[in-house]
C-alpha cells in the first residue's frame, strides 16, 4: 500500500505507510525529550531558588547577630529577625549606623518565587542579645516541591543549615504518573537484630553552656526493622559511670515510630563546666549513647 504522487520517469512514485509511521515516531520521540529536558531545567531552576533563599536568609541572620554584638543591645532594642507569613520575614537592625535601633529600621524579604516558610506551628522571633545569643534554639525551614532546607539559630548564636526538617510534618512526596509497581517490602529479621537507634545532634559539635544557658537538641529515629517501643532516658558521668542530674533531658522517654523521629533537648543545670556528660537512650533495639561537651 502507498500513497501515490505524481509519476516521476514513467514510473508511480509516492511513501509507503511504513515510511510515514518511521516518521511520525521521530517527531514524537524528539517532542518527548523536549519536555524532558524542560522539566529538568525548570527542576534545576527551583532547586537553586530554594538555595538562594537558604543563603540570604543564613546572612541576614548573621547581620542581625552583628549588629546586636556591635551595639551591645539592650533588653528591647535587639537585632532580630521573624517570620511574618509563608513567603515573608522581617530583618530589624540598625540600617543607618547611628547605634540607635529605631522604630522603622526595618526591611521586608520576600523569598524567591515558589519557595515558602513551614509556618505550622509559627517559628518564634529570632532575637540576638548584646552577646550574639537567644534564649533557646530556632529552627527556620524553607521549602518548594524540590524539597526543604533547615537553617538552625542554636542558643550561643551558631547559624547552621541542613536539608531536610528536624521537627513538623515532611512536604509530601509528589506521585508519579503512571504510578510504578510498588517495590516488595523486605522481610524483616526474626528478633531485634536488624532494630537500631540513630541519633544525630544539633550544634555541631555537640555541647551546651553551664547554668542552662543553652539548649542542645539529639533527634532519635530508627531502622524500619523491629519495633523499639518506648525509649528511655538515662545521663551519667562516663568517667566514674554514675549518674548526672544536673543533665536535664526533655521528654524522659517516648516512642518512636518508623520515619517519625524524636528531638529531645538537653541543658546542663550546674554552674560547672569543662567536662564530658553522657545521654543514653534504652529501649528493646538496644542502648545508644550520646556524649555532650559542658562550655563555660
């Protein structure tokens, strides 16, 4: 079968239905890896938007913290920044250098086009003292449909950030279309032999100031082998094994699910420091040990 044309030489010349399939196959071909190659690009576009947004936010942070050390900031004229909704937060610091923080020296942010706060629940002010300090840590997390960014206030003024959220409810995870077949779960282990505790610790590394000055924060998860139940918590001394209860840990024990880790937070009440504190956490997966620095 073709599709006939005028006779070229006498003969009938025309493309056969083949030929015009083969055809047809290359556009679409070339068409589908057009929109590929758009959704990367635009994937890669948002990703660095998330990443600027990060970083700005990272340094005005750090310019509040400045400018509060520089004025030596009294009770009520702190530095400081706070988030207003979603897609906005407030930088207030003294701008015209008088050393003097007045009523309208303040500047509105607005983060890049797609990237939001997590508002639930609303993150508290971030306010530096005339020593660079808070009262307690803050967590501030940006996120657009790429994924989210943590940058973290800790109590003595450290500004750190990581991917990912240490507390709040995970971004859903977009679903794919078609949807692929569901990978098998494997079968756990008989026992508690695959059920373990990980912890990771903020700041880092990971210490706390005499006389609860600072607040430190260890974030307990576990394999999806076995199930830990509740998880306890004991402190000691590590050198002479007894126990430390100027070490103050908050919750004393929980549960903890597969994928929803536990922060727990740490102060040291004594007015000593210059020594090693140990946090252990106990449940059916075994003892998982934490050591903390006291600092003056």
């Amino acid at each position: 079968m073709s599709l006939k044309s005028k006779p070229v030489n006498g003969r009938q010349a025309g493309f056969t239905l083949l030929q015009l399939l083969l055809v047809v196959a290359i556009i679409a071909t070339v068409v589908a890896m057009s929109v590929v190659g758009v959704q990367g690009v635009q994937g890669a576009r948002d990703r660095v938007r998330l990443a600027s947004a990060e970083q700005e936010l990272k340094g005005n942070l750090e310019r509040a913290r400045t400018n509060s050390i520089k004025r030596r900031a009294q009770p009520g004229s702190e530095s400081t920044v706070r988030v207003l909704n979603s897609t906005t937060y407030r930088l207030k610091m003294d701008f015209n250098g008088d050393g003097v923080l007045g009523a309208s020296e303040y500047r509105d942010i607005t983060l890049p086009e797609g990237v939001t706060f997590q508002i639930s629940p609303m993150p508290p002010e971030v306010k530096f003292d005339q020593k660079g300090f808070l009262a307690d840590q803050v967590y501030l997390i940006t996120q657009n449909h790429t994924g989210s960014l943590t940058v973290s206030v800790t109590g003595a003024g450290g500004i750190t950030s990581s991917p990912g959220m240490i507390s709040g409810t995970p971004l859903p995870t977009p679903t794919p279309t078609p949807t692929p077949t569901p990978t098998p779960t494997p079968v756990p282990p008989s026992g508690t032999g695959g059920c373990t505790l990980t912890t990771s610790t903020s700041p880092t590394p990971f210490q706390v100031r005499k006389n609860g000055l600072s607040t430190g924060y260890i974030t307990v998860s576990h394999s999806v082998y076995g199930d830990p139940g509740s998880v306890t918590v004991t402190t000691s001394d590590p050198t002479t094994g007894n126990p430390s209860p100027n070490t103050v840990v908050s919750p004393t024990s929980a549960t903890i699910s597969p994928g929803t880790p536990v922060v727990f937070s740490v102060k040291y009440t004594s007015n000593s420091f210059g020594f090693i504190r140990r946090v252990t956490f106990n449940s059916a997966c075994g003892a998982t040990n934490v050591d903390v620095a006291v600092i003056n």
